[in-house]
C-alpha cells in the first residue's frame, strides 16, 4: 500500500504541529487544561510515530503495544483535560477504563490475539470517550456559537469512526479514506478546540473588564488609572472626584504631578526605590481642588486595559490617620520620658515570660550597667535569678515572684531585705485586656531613706509623748520640792550649829537638791526647760568639763581631750553642753567597770549630702563636732538603736533612771544639732554631737550682782493656788519681816487687793490659778495701782510660760522650786529698783 507511508507522515507531521501550537498556547496561558490536552496531542505524535516504526520495520510486540496505548491514552488526556476546561471533576472510572484497556492491550499481543481481538475492546472504549467528549463541548453553556457545535459534532463522529476502525483497517479498498476522515476529524477537532478556548477566555476577558468596571465606578475608595509613560491620570472613579473635588473630565485632564505636591522626577525617583525595597505602596502628599493637602497611601501596580498596560492606584487618604499617630508617637514619647525619669524601677514582663520594658531606675537600683535595653526579650526568671544574689533571702525573692503570679492579684508595698542592708518595696500588677492577660508589671523602689525618717519621726513623736508627760510630772513635782526646801531651810536656819539633828536636815536638803536637778533634767527632755543660746568656745568649754569629768571618772580612767580648733564657737548654753558631756561620761565611766580610755576630740567638719543620704538627716554646713569615745563593753545594734529612747538603759536596777542619753538627745535638738552612736560589743562606744558652728568670735561675759538685803517691812500679797506652797511662802517672808496677805485663787487676790490696796506694795503671783490666773490678776490691778511691782512664780519654766502666751515678756518670773534665799533675794531686787 503505497499510500499508507505517506499518509502516515503526513498525519503525524500535522498532529505534531497540533502539539506545538497546544504547548505555545499553554506557556502563554499558563491554563491546566491546556497542558493537559497538549498531553493528549503529544501522546498522538508518539502513536503515529510507532505507526510509521511498524510500516518501515515491521511489526513487533513493543510496537504494536506503543502504538494501541498511545492512542488509548491520547483520548483519555483529551477527554480529561476538556472536563477541566469546564470546571467539572472528571469520574475515576474512566482512568480505570483506560488502565484495564491498557492491561487489555499487554495481555492481547503478549497471547498472539487476533488483530481484530486486540483492537475492538480498546477502540470501543477509545470511541466512547471521544464521543463523550463531544457530548460534554455540546453541553457547554458559558460559550456559543457554532465553534462548540462542531467541534462536539466533530468529536461524536471521530468516535463513531474509532469504533469502526478494527473492521476497516485490514480492507485495503476502505482503509485509505479511513486514515482521510480520521486526519480531517482530527483537525477539525484540534482547531475548534482553539477556537473554543478563545471564545471562552474572551467571554471571561469581557465578564472581568465588566467586573473591574463596576468596582472602580462603585467603589467608595479613590482609584485612578494612570498611564505611566505619560503620567497622565487615564480614569478615575466617582469617590476620587468627590475627594479631590474634580469632575471626572477636568481630573482625567491632568497629569499625576498636577494633584502630587512632588515633582515628577521626585515621583519617579520614589517609584524606583518602592520598586527596588519590593514594596507596592508609598506615602505621598495631595494636593487639592481647594487647595487642601491630604496625606494619603498609594497602592498601585499594573493593570491591562485594552491591551495597554496602566497603573491601577487605589489611594487611602490617611491625613486623619497621621494626626493620630503624629498625636499617639507624642503621648508615647512622654509616657517613654515618663518611665525614664520615674524614681521607681519598672519591669513589664510579657505573657511568655520575656522582658519587655525596663526603666532606668530598676537598672541602677538593681547595679544593672546601662543600657537597659540589653534586658529586652530576656526571659524574666532568668534575670530574677541572677538578681537574687542581690537579696538577703535569694531563694524566696524567686519562689515569691511564682507565688504572687500564680495568684494573679495586686500586690503592694511589699518590704524586701537587700543584702547591703537596703529596703525595697515592690508592687506587682498583673495587666490584662478584656479579660485577657497581656502580662505582669513589676514596681521597685529604695524606702531605706524614708524608713529612716519614720523612724525618726516615730523616735520623735515617742520622745514628744514622753516629753509632754514629764514636763507635767516636774511641775507639780516642783510644788513639792518648794515646800520640801523651803521648810527645810527654815529648819535649819533655826538650829543651833550644835545641834546634832542638823546633819539629818542638810541630807534632806541635799536629796530635795537631786530631785530639783532631776526635775530640771526632766523639762531639758521635755523642752520646757528653756536655754539662753549664746556664742560659747567649745574648747574653752572642754577645758573647764576637764576637770570636773576627772574627779567624776576616777583614777582607773584615763581621760584624754584633744581640740584640734581652739576658735570653734558655737551658738549654745553652756550649763546645758556640760551637763550633756557628764551624762556621756558618766556612761563611759559605768561601762568600764574595769579601767579603760575616754577620748574626748573636738575639731571642725562639713556635713553633706553623701551624711543626708547615709543618716536620713543633717542639713549642709560647717559643724563643731564633739565626739566621745570608750573602751567599754560596748552594746548590740539592737540596744543601739533604742540609747536614746527615754528610761530605756542597759544598767543593771538601780544604777540608771534611763533619762541620761534621752536628755542629752534633747538638748542637742534643742541647739539644733545632731548626736549618733556607734557601738560594737566588747570594743567600745562612740558619741558624736554635730553643733552649727557660729561666725561670733567671742562668749559674753556674764556678771553676777551682789547679794542685796534680803528682809524687809513692806505688805506683799501672795497668791497660790497650792496651800504648802503658799503656807511656807508665807513663813519665809514674815520671817524676814515682811507682812502677809494670803490668797488661794485669781478672784481672792483682787479681793484682798481691794481691801488692802492702801497697804500691799508688792504681788507674788502663780501663773497658772484657778477662777483668773496672775496675768489677769495683775493687769486689774496695774489698772488701778500702775506703780505695783510684782514677781510670778510657776512649776514650769519662763520658756513654756512665754510660749504659750500666758506671760507678757519684760515681767519678773521665777521657777519652782524656790530656795528661801533666792526667793527674798528677788523680792528684795524687785522692791528696791
């Protein structure tokens, strides 16, 4: 059959230019189905191919196998990848129709079966799937046209056609035009399924533009088509013309750079750099019809329009949205500055753990070098872990910190014990949004200086109490003391120097003489004794304690002074500063039962800042300072920080009352100075009194007046409230010749006074009365006598009667208890001047 190789060729040559134009189609399209029937075509090629193997070879087994798979398996790829062009899933049946065709085909030519044996089950099978291919392109409704309706009609007739091929091909008269009508129904086939293709993707090309038209027009956010070789805006939908405040003829008009406050090389140049950072959106500035500027965020890329390609920008305008992070960038700055510059340390920990924000203040609390930001996104346990060390009790600073966030509630002020002996409170909070946790906060702060205050201020206020209650005590005290020595010194001054019973009255003198001094030792605690501050030199002070403190002391200890300022003056009283020096030298002397060294050194020194920060006390300035040194037993930090609480002692009973540092605490206080202790057992304890130091250069010169007559004739009226007060004045005076009238208040007084205003020449007055107190009793009778001379008496002292208000400066007062002496010496004084 000279026909047959030709044709062969022929048919081959022509699919295999099917399977080019498929692929081409393919790479261009970039569609599933179109790889799937160049597939189906190229399986074609090959079963021609085998074909023309057979005629120019002969027939073999592995020819004849190739060739009847390759056309089984060409129509199953057609009819695959047409149910993939429609969107439909083809059934599984037909992949295992084809497989059990090809096991068919194996099977035959491995038996020997007949040609016709070998190929009707395999074309039968071939003709029904191209048959139901053409079915399925009929069935198309997303395409018309006749297109669909010949290639189906083509595909329904090229499987009739298949069928009969194992009856046609052995007769030699038909099979030419046999091999004719399949390569004509091949073509057709081939080329109507192009031609559907391409109705297909214009039907969807179309739909898509109609699509994109519809949502740039009723889209509410700003589009523009801009054709970016021209710059020129080529649309824009209705909600950019209502933003820019053009018609769509006039913003279609203009070039981009017209609404862009950039130019267009500047625009160009951002474009360029948004391409080469790989990102598809930039930030610009709009101009306007009104002139307005908006800022605004451009999302643009390309887009196809009628074949051109155009950039198709969707602009948000964010103008508002710029304000708010403009305003936002300003709160979170100064809530940033807010969190550097709290004294309070900060850690915010996140729900895993890592820390999130330090503050400077945690990092030097904590000895953490800067910066802080190394600690972000460590985890937190770690970081509690290493700071345990810092801590007195490390183990139970981590385990507290589990506790308190498995507890998950507010914890505050909680106290934390440093190892250096620093306090730290801590707060934590746990932070949480809607109900979901977005992690802890931690709050540190140093209270070691304000728990120094609270304890002074506690140390204060006790010693205030304290204060209050003897200053009460040591006035009625020295009502009592006024009668216990007046009438003593009357007693005695009414024995014989012989009689042996004096020795008895100068012991009940001498005793009533210490209570008196632990009386004024009480107002000194109390602040009620008041102090004459005057410039005195602390070395010549020194000096003269010198030798008081040797015979105080005794021999077994040795007492050394050293000053290393001889002109170091300050603004004191100098009975007060001594009695002070015995007191601390007296404690000396009881903890060194056994002999030892008392170093008293005065020089001059500075307190600063640095002494504020240590002590929690101490205003900046020059200070004489005193300090106080034995080699005695010393005491515990515990007694130490209770010395100078009042009738607090380490003595045993009996040999302390308790008020010795207290007192001396007080009258430092009183000179607006500073007194501190440090002691270790078994070494030693230190006082040290911090006095201001005065520019003053020199004491003044006290002088005492000559002791004057102390009797006289003249009427006094007394009035006192207390009836063995007012009885032993009474015996005083008459005893020295002065006539009597009694009073026991302030309205008895001025009832005497106007009975005897003619005969009383001088009052002798209690502050503090009943009914009207001497003020008031002597101001109605100034009113009456200006000339009357008078002299009030009281158990507290001229500070706190001055104080209150309840004496006028400039008038004659004395404190209880009055020795009779001194009493008749004042009277006297006053009468005469």
């Amino acid at each position: 059959m000279f026909w047959m190789t030709p044709s062969v060729i022929a048919t081959t040559l022509g699919t295999l230019v099917l399977a080019l134009i498929y692929l081409y189609l393919y790479v261009r399209y970039r569609e599933r189905y179109l790889r799937i029937w160049t597939v189906g075509w190229a399986f074609s090629v090959l079963r021609f191919s085998f074909q023309l193997l057979i005629l120019f070879t002969g027939e073999s087994s592995f020819l004849i196998i190739g060739n009847q798979v390759s056309s089984l398996v060409s129509g199953f790829m057609l009819l695959w990848g047409t149910y993939v062009f429609t969107g439909r899933r083809l059934s599984k049946w037909w992949g295992v129709g084809c497989a059990a065709g090809i096991l068919w085909i194996i099977s035959a030519v491995l038996f020997g079966a007949t040609f016709t044996l070998l190929t009707l089950p395999t074309f039968i099978f071939l003709g029904a799937i191209y048959v139901w291919t053409g079915i399925v392109f009929l069935r198309l409704r997303d395409v018309g046209g006749f297109e669909k309706h010949v290639t189906g009609w083509a595909f329904i007739i090229w499987g009739v056609h298949k069928i009969d091929y194992p009856f046609l091909r052995p007769l030699n008269a038909i099979a030419p035009w046999g091999y004719l009508l399949s390569a004509i129904l091949e073509i057709t086939v081939a080329f109507g399924m192009v031609l559907v293709f391409f109705q297909k993707t214009q039907r969807t090309l179309s739909e898509s533009e109609e699509r994109y038209r519809n949502m740039f027009r009723n889209n509410h956010a700003v589009m523009l088509l801009i054709d970016p070789a021209t710059s020129n805006i080529v649309d824009a939908n209705p909600a950019a013309c209502s933003f820019y405040g053009y018609t769509r003829a006039a913003l279609t008009a203009k070039k981009i750079s017209d609404i862009n406050i950039l130019s267009e090389t500047q625009i160009a140049r951002e474009m360029q750099r948004a391409k080469q950072e790989g990102r598809s959106h930039f930030y610009f500035d709009h101009r306007l019809a009104d002139g307005t500027i908006r800022n605004v965020e451009v999302y643009s890329g390309p887009v196809r329009v009628e074949g051109k390609t155009l950039l198709y920008s969707i602009i948000h305008n964010i103008t508002d949205r710029r304000d708010a992070e403009h305003s936002l960038r300003t709160t979170m700055s100064q809530f940033a500055a807010l969190i550097e510059n709290m004294h309070d340390g900060i850690l915010f920990e996140d729900t895993s753990r890592n820390i999130a924000l330090v503050n400077p203040a945690l990092c030097s609390l904590f000895g953490i070098p800067p910066p802080s930001d190394d600690l972000i996104g460590r985890d937190c346990r770690e970081a509690a872990q290493a700071a345990s060390a810092l801590f007195s009790a490390p183990k139970k600073f981590t385990e507290r910190i589990e506790e308190l966030i498995h507890q998950g509630e507010i914890v505050t002020d909680e106290k934390l014990f440093l190892a250096d002996e620093r306090v730290v409170e801590r707060d934590y909070i746990p932070i949480s949004l809607a109900g979901a946790s977005l992690g802890h906060l931690w709050l540190y702060r140093d209270v070691t200086e304000r728990r120094k205050l609270q304890d002074q201020l506690r140390h204060a206020q006790k010693m205030e109490a304290v204060g209050t209650l003897a200053g009460g005590i040591a006035h009625d005290f020295n009502n009592i003391l006024t009668a216990i020595i007046g009438y003593g010194n009357i007693i005695k001054m009414r024995m014989e120097g012989n009689n042996p019973l004096i020795s008895y009255v100068d012991q009940i003198l001498s005793t009533s003489e210490r209570a008196a001094v632990l009386s004024q030792s009480l107002l000194a605690f109390s602040r009620r004794q008041g102090v004459t501050l005057q410039p005195v030199n602390i070395h010549d002070l020194t000096q003269r304690v010198d030798k008081l403190l040797r015979r105080l002391i005794g021999e077994d200890i040795d007492l050394t002074c050293t000053n290393t300022d001889p002109k170091l003056y300050v603004m004191a009283d100098s009975g007060h500063l001594e009695q002070v020096l015995m007191n601390l030298a007296t404690n000396a002397r009881d903890a060194m039962p056994d002999g030892g060294r008392l170093t008293i050194e005065v020089s001059r020194t500075v307190l600063d800042e640095s002494y504020r920060k240590l002590h929690g006390y101490g205003r900046q300035g020059e200070y004489a300072l005193i300090s106080v040194t034995d080699t005695g037993v010393g005491m515990t930090e515990t007694d130490r920080e209770r010395i100078f609480e009042p009738f607090f002692t380490t003595k045993e009973v009996g040999k302390g009352t308790g008020l010795g540092l207290a007192i001396a605490y007080g009258i430092v206080k009183q000179h607006h100075g500073y007194i501190s202790c440090y002691s270790e057992p078994g070494i030693g304890t230190t006082f040290k009194m911090y006095l201001p130091v005065t520019t003053t250069a020199q004491e003044q010169a006290t002088t005492a007046e000559a002791p004057g007559p102390i009797g006289g004739t003249e009427t006094i009226l007394v009035a006192e409230d207390d009836a063995g007060v007012r009885k032993l004045t009474k015996v005083v005076l008459e005893e020295f010749g002065y006539t009597v009238i009694e009073a026991e208040d302030g309205e008895a007084a001025l009832r005497k006074f106007d009975e005897h205003a003619d005969r009383i020449s001088f009052l002798l007055l209690d502050v503090i009365m009943p009914k009207k107190n001497g003020k008031e009793v002597f101001e109605k009778i100034r009113a009456i006598r200006p000339d009357i001379k008078a002299l009030f008496t009281s158990g507290y002292t001229a500070n706190i009667i001055h104080r209150k208000g309840i004496l006028d400066e400039g008038l004659h007062f004395i404190s209880k208890p009055i020795a009779p002496k001194v009493l008749l010496e004042k009277v006297r004084s006053i009468l005469d001047r």
